[in-house]
C-alpha cells in the first residue's frame, strides 16, 4: 500500500505545529535568560553598594554612603521584583517546552508510519518482482519440452541422430 495524501498531510501539519511551538519557545527562553542575567548584574550591584558602604564608613564620606545604601535598597527591590518574574517565565517555558516536545513527538511518529509504510512497500514491490521473475522462468522451462519433438526410434542411430538434432536446434535458439 502506498503513502496516502493524508498521511503526507498530517506529516506536513505536525511539522507545521512543531515549528510554531519552536517559534513560541524561543523567544520565552530568551527572555527568561535575560530575565536570570538581569538578577545577576543586580547582585552584583548589591554588592557593589555594600562595598560603597563599608569604604564610605571608613572615609567618613556621607554622599558616598547615602549612595551605597541607595544601590542596596534598589537592587533588593529590583529582586523582589524579578524573582517572582524568573519564577513565572520558568513555568511558562517549561509548559511551552513540553508543548514542543509532544509536537515533535508527534511529527516523528508521522514520520515512522511513512518510512515503514514505503519500507513495506519496497519488499512487496522486491516480491512482485520475484514472483514476475519466477513465473517467467517456470513459463520458459515448461515450454521448451512441448517443443521437443518425441526420437523416432527406441534405440539406435536414428534414435540417436535425432536427439543430437535436437540439442543443436535447442542450441541455435538460444
């Protein structure tokens, strides 16, 4: 049996489906990235403020140590703010992911059924073509004795002669 259309149809869906889940992904990863490099850079400019801090205690610069409170403050709000945020857009991808990955799963399974199917349809076309091949051989070996003509006598030269004539005829047709 052949691939039908809609078997290449739904191949071709799947694949579809899978390259919009990709699409979708994607862009929900980059962003929960930047989302994680952004609560990165802001630990690191909580320390930066500390640092400012403890170096402003010991210089006794006030507008420094105002500033390194500032920098705390506003980098522990900004991960108050992002946490809940990274949390969010992890649950998201995760579902867009999964998504994908059952779409994928999907467009695979197509994909077996098609390669089995003109899998199977190779060895019933290598069966035919046997099958052609051993009736065209069994035709030709069941012919050639109704061609031979029956020796005119039981046993002797013109026995003899005409099974020698026979073989040499047999030979030229060949």
């Amino acid at each position: 049996m052949a691939v039908s259309l809609a078997l290449r149809r739904l191949l071709r869906i799947r694949e579809l489906e899978e390259e919009q889940r990709r699409l979708a992904l994607e862009p929900a990863a980059a962003e929960l990235n930047r989302m994680k490099s952004a609560l990165a850079a802001n630990v690191e400019r909580e320390r930066k403020g500390r640092a400012l801090v403890a170096e402003s205690a010991g210089s006794g610069e006030l507008p420094d140590r105002l500033a390194g409170v500032e920098e705390t403050r506003l980098a522990i709000r900004c991960e108050e703010l992002l946490t809940p945020r990274i949390a969010a857009a992890e649950i998201e991808v995760a579902a867009l992911r999964q998504e994908y990955l059952a779409k994928r799963v999907e467009r695979r399974q197509a994909e077996t059924l098609i390669r089995e199917t003109e899998a199977q349809d190779e060895v019933e076309s290598g069966r035919r073509a046997q099958q052609a091949l051993d009736d065209w051989y069994g035709n030709r070996t069941h012919r050639e004795p109704r061609d031979r003509k029956p020796s005119q006598g039981h046993e002797g030269e013109s026995g003899g002669k005409a099974h020698c004539l026979l073989i040499r005829n047999r030979r030229s047709r060949s």
